[in-house]
C-alpha cells in the first residue's frame, strides 16, 4: 500500500512553489475566522457587496457509507482523521483539502477588481455570488482541516489566505495568471472553473466522508459558475463586436492552463489516491471501463477536452458565417505539465518544424498580445460589446 515511503503530493496537481514562512497562529476555527475577514482587508474587497451572504460550512448526506472504489472498496468511510489508516493517506487528503482551498481563495483575487468594470448590474451580481460561493468553498477547506488535521491542518489553513495570486504564490499555474478584464473572467469561468467541476466529483466519492460531503453543496455552487462563463461567451459572440479571432487568443491562453491543472499524463499520486479510495475518475460510477492508474490524470483530462470541444461546438451555432469558427486547443499546444511540456505544437495539434525564434512568433501571434488588449480596451468602451442577457 506504500509508494515507497515517498510523501505524497495532490494527485492531479502540479507542485507547489518554495512554502511561506508562517506568520499568524491558529488555535481554533474561530482564529480562522478572523484571519479571513482580515484577508478580505488586505485584499481589498468590498464586503459591503456580499449583502447578506452567510459564510458556513455545508455537508450533503452520505451518498454511501462504504468506500466505492480503491483497495478499501467495501470498508465503512472514515469519519474521523484517528480512522484514516496510515499517515501517508493523511498527507495525500492533507494535500488534496490544502489544493482545493487555495484555488478557491486564489480565484477571488485574480476577479477582485473586476466590479469596478461590469458591463450589467446582472454581471455584477454574478461577480459577486461567484466570489461569494468561491470564498465559501475556501472557507469549507479551512474548516475540514481546523478541525480534523490537527495542528498541521490549523497551519495550512493560515496559510491558504497567506499567499497571494499576484505574488505567483498560489500553488497552481492558473491561478496565478492576471484575470485582466470581464473577457478573461467568462473564459476563465467557462473552463479554469470547469476544471473545478472535475476535480470536486472526483473528490465526491472519497473515502473521508467529511471531504465526500463537502462536495455536493460545492458542485451546486460550482454549476451558476460555468453556466456564467458560457452564457457570457455566448452573450460575446451574439454581440458580434469582438471578432472570433480575438476570441480564441483568450481561449488559447487560458485553456492550456486549465488542461495542466489534471497533473502529470502518468502520475504515481493519482495512481495511489485512487488505491487509497480517496480521488477517483471523474466517471468513476458512470463507466465500465477498466480503470489504467497508470494514466488516471489524462484520462480525465481526455474527458475534459471533450467536453470543451462540445462547448465550443455549441457556440459555433451563432458564430456569424464571415467569421471563423472557435475551436478547443489540442491537448499538446503551450503545455506546461506533462508529455507535451515545452515542445512545439500549434494550436490544431501540429508538430512546428520551425526554430525557436519563429515558434516564439508563432505563440505571439495566436495569444494575447500588447496590441490585442488595447484593441479589447476601445472595444469595451462601447458597452454594446455583449449582448443583454436573455436576449
């Protein structure tokens, strides 16, 4: 059951950078509490914007009280850190619980600055619950490892709302890309967000119950944020302002980032998280396929593309006949993790014979650019460049 006495890192997930140095102690959740209202101060968001908005913790019912998959398939789930069977199984839920909290917290400073710019009051009200719901979903990660990782678990979660994204000091690479504008946010939701989607139901079915049970409530949540990525992408082609072309530079960016965030094509964490019974496919309960823990992470990444291929198909339907159709990248463009890191493809998935210069000029010239955000910039100050919602 053991790899080899190695710790184990998040399966699906990239490494982290060098740890901050701790600053601030943690006695109880309580302690927490405070340090997150003075995160929102020191980030600068305007709490007067969440209204009413309770930030609580929230458990689905068991959805079975055995665990489903892995080498404990059949054993009653852990319902406590003393039932979970050795420390590694510990450190791998510890990082999992730690990885999942800091995209959550992550996601709110990236989109912090945007309700200066929404181009509705609807827009503004979405911007808000999403974050609302984001930091919510921070807040359920704290209060898993407050209250059931013990001293270690109070430190990881000060540290959660330590790092700051525009430092580089979030642990994964897209959450620490600028989220520039109201265009970067409906890409970034319509498929950063739907990596959430992923990677909260293959958590749903965890041997540790608190953990299985945060979930539900989360992928509720989680479901108005991609519905509010793409009907604001669907609301961009409709206006018709912003070309296609300018489009899929945003999409090229922001897509091989999120298609990263599934880790390593062939990962030993991934391999024993899902021997542990703690992260399972994201079709775990959906498929007969024999289950390859060799290549867990571009299984469901496989998945992912596909649907992303669908999601660009469904807004080609009102992608006007004088413009170019939008497309998904390949699982082999502007890769940082895995098989393809680093090498040379286009965007369709073509090797590039070129050298490196003309590749760097190739990238240039399908991601965004100096002249592309200013080209964004007079566009936006025309305020038809998205259609009303509904319309």
């Amino acid at each position: 059951m053991s790899p080899g006495g190695r710790k184990a890192h998040p399966p699906g997930r990239s490494m982290p950078p060098q740890a901050l140095p701790m600053t601030k102690s943690v006695s109880n959740f309580e302690d927490w509490v405070d340090l997150f209202h003075q995160w929102q101060k020191d980030i600068g968001y305007d709490t007067t914007l969440l209204g009413d908005f309770q930030f609580e913790s929230k458990f689905a019912d068991e959805d079975s009280p055995v665990i489903e998959f892995g080498d404990y398939k059949g054993r009653p789930k852990w319902q406590t850190f003393n039932q979970i069977p050795n420390q590694q199984v510990k450190d791998a839920l510890l990082s999992l619980i730690v990885y999942q909290g800091d995209t959550e917290f992550a996601s709110v400073e990236q989109q912090r600055h945007l309700v200066s710019t929404a181009p509705s009051d609807y827009d503004l009200k979405s911007l808000v619950r999403i974050n609302s719901e984001e930091m919510r979903h921070g807040w359920q990660m704290a209060t898993l490892l407050v209250n059931h990782f013990g001293e270690t678990g109070k430190v990881e979660a000060a540290k959660l709302l330590e790092r700051r994204s525009w430092d580089n000091q979030r642990l994964l690479g897209s959450f620490n890309e600028p989220v520039r504008h109201w265009l970067d946010f409906f890409v970034f939701t319509e498929f950063v967000d739907r990596d959430g989607k992923y990677q909260l139901k293959m958590l749903s079915r965890s041997a540790f119950s608190p953990l299985a049970r945060s979930m539900g409530p989360m992928l509720k949540e989680e479901a108005f944020h991609l519905g509010t990525g793409h009907t604001g992408l669907r609301r961009v082609v409709q206006a018709g302002k912003i070309p296609t072309p300018l489009l899929q530079k945003y999409v090229n960016h922001w897509v091989p980032t999120a298609y990263d965030l599934f880790g390593k094509d062939a990962s030993s964490t991934a391999h024993w998280a899902y021997v542990w019974g703690i992260k399972c496919r994201f079709n775990e309960l959906e498929t007969e396929d024999a289950v390859d823990k060799k290549t867990l992470n571009d299984y469901n990444r496989t998945l992912y593309y596909n649907e992303c291929v669908e999601l660009m198909d469904q807004l080609n339907t009102i992608v006007p006949a004088s413009q170019p159709k939008l497309v998904a990248p390949s699982l082999k463009f502007n890769r940082k993790i895995g098989q393809w890191e680093g090498q040379k493809f286009t965007v369709e998935g073509e090797a590039f014979h070129g050298s490196d210069a003309a590749y760097a000029d190739y990238l240039k010239s399908v991601l965004p650019s100096a002249e592309d955000e200013a080209r964004l910039a007079e566009i936006f100050k025309t305020h038809d460049w998205i259609a009303p919602k509904g319309k």
